[in-house]
C-alpha cells in the first residue's frame, strides 16, 4: 500500500463511508494500471522485444 492508498484506507477506517472506500479502490486500480505500463515500456519480463 502506497502513502496515498494508506490516506484513504485510513479515511475509510475513520468514517466508515462507501465514498471513502472507493477513492480507496481507485487509487489502488490507478496505481495498479501505472504499474503495468511502467513494465511493459521498460519491456518487462515475459515481453517480446524485437
């Protein structure tokens, strides 16, 4: 969990909201999807470079 996951987990935790958990949850898809396009530019394990 990044610092920023970690915020609003602890939002989440805090006030118990739906809203909360899904800035949660899509803070952790965005990161997620960041992740996966660093890899494949940097031509990731398991890629096919020409």
């Amino acid at each position: 969990m990044t610092p920023g996951q970690s915020d609003f987990w602890k939002d989440f935790q805090h006030t118990g909201s739906v809203a909360d958990y899904l800035r949660f949850k899509q803070a952790a898809a965005q990161e997620e999807t960041e992740d996966a396009e660093h890899n494949r530019r940097i031509g990731a394990s398991g890629s096919k470079i020409s």
